[in-house]
C-alpha cells in the first residue's frame, strides 16, 4: 500500500454541520426547523445530482448552477413545499446562515493532528469557491487546511470522477496515496471506487450502503480518524 500523503475532507456534513442552520430556522418558523433543515439539504443533494446526470459531459453540464445557487432554489422548494409563507426577507436570512455553518466541536482538534503527523489537508466539495471561503474561515479552519478545492471548475458535482480527480492533482500525490473522509455514505462510497482510501464518518448511526464497496473506515466522529492514519 502506498504511503499516506495527506487527507481529503469533504466539508458539508462532515467538517460543517449542515442542521446547525435548523436553530435559525426554528426561530423563524417555529416548530418546523428540523424539517426545513432536512429537506433543505435532500433538494440540494438531488439537484446536484439532477443537473450533473443530465448532462455528464467531461466539458462540463450545461444545466450545471454554482452550488450557493442550487442551495438557494433547494431552500425556496422547501419552505413551498412545507406550506411555510415566505418572502425574500426569511431567504435571505437563512441563507447568510448556511454560509457561515458551525464546525462540529472535534474539527479543529482534527485537523491539528493531521497536520502535526506531517500530512497535507484539504477539503474537496460540492461548495462554490466563494461559500467555502467563507465557511473555512468563519468556522476557524482556514489555518489548518493546505487547500480549499471547489468542483465548480468542472461544472459537475461528486460522484464524478472528474471531481474526485481534483484532490490529486491539487495535492500533487497519486489518489492511493490519500485518504477521503466524508460523512456522505454516498461520497465515500464514490470516492472509494474512484481510489482513494475512505473513512466514513457514520455521524447518524446509519446502516451501510446495500450497493458498492464499502469505505475502508468507518468511525462515528471525526476524532475516530486520528486512529486510521
């Protein structure tokens, strides 16, 4: 097995926490913030998926949206959805929140450790260049992390190979020589067949995935990675 060389995070779900914009929510709808929070972020996830299978062109999608607009149009199918009233006021507000989600409490400790064992740090996500910016920064990450590496050049969305193709040529180190940790099942499951050694953090207790290979970890927080590495 080839040398580990460094570490590829996924970030929404895994490094930020994508509910933590269901207090917001709550106190703008009360008693529905969960469910906002919820679907807010199966519309996101399944129109990014919508507008890469649609076109898989290696050029890129024509129907491809930078990933902040297709949070936007998740959160406004949401609130339709639930039946909640709302204008551009309440869009608005959450979607200031959801640029500057919490990190979950164990990242930062994480990441130090990567760093202090001599290995490189990067996130690779969906996220536009933009929201990552400022999610790493708000969040107290930025120091820790070598790169910040968005898909949108490639005008698809992960699972794509050609997104997963960005972590090795950013990091200059061969995909087998990096680990990709994701709380997505679905993330680490494209990443494991894509090639890289995968850690699932399994964050909700899920059962695994009933297709494909399984990660190569599976821990239930981030700290559980230290002892992969």
């Amino acid at each position: 097995m080839a040398a580990l060389n460094g570490v590829v995070f996924d970030a929404y779900g895994t490094l930020f926490d994508v509910h933590s914009i269901g207090r917001r929510a709550e106190e703008l709808f009360p008693q529905m913030g969960a469910a906002i929070s919820t679907l807010w972020r199966d519309k996101q996830i399944e129109y990014s998926r919508l507008v890469s299978l649609s076109d898989p062109s290696p050029g890129g999608s024509r129907y491809y949206q930078p990933f902040w607009d297709l949070t936007r149009a998740a959160l406004e199918y949401s609130l339709a959805k639930l039946g909640l009233a709302h204008g551009t006021q309440e869009v608005d507000d959450l979607m200031r929140g959801y640029a500057r989600l919490d990190a979950y409490p164990e990242c930062e400790a994480v990441l130090k450790a990567v760093k202090a064992r001599g290995l490189k740090t990067a996130i690779l996500s969906n996220g536009s260049p933009d929201m990552l910016k400022v999610a790493a920064d708000s969040s107290g990450l930025a120091p820790w992390l070598d790169h910040v590496i968005s898909v949108d050049s490639t005008r698809q969305y992960k699972t794509s190979p050609v997104c997963y193709a960005l972590a090795s040529q950013t990091l200059q180190v061969p995909t087998e020589s990096l680990m990709f940790v994701s709380s997505n099942a679905w993330d680490a499951m494209g990443a494991t067949w894509y090639g890289f050694r995968t850690c699932w953090v399994n964050r909700q207790n899920l059962p695994p995935e009933a297709i494909g290979l399984p990660p190569h970890h599976t821990c239930r927080t981030l700290d559980g990675l230290i002892d992969q590495l």
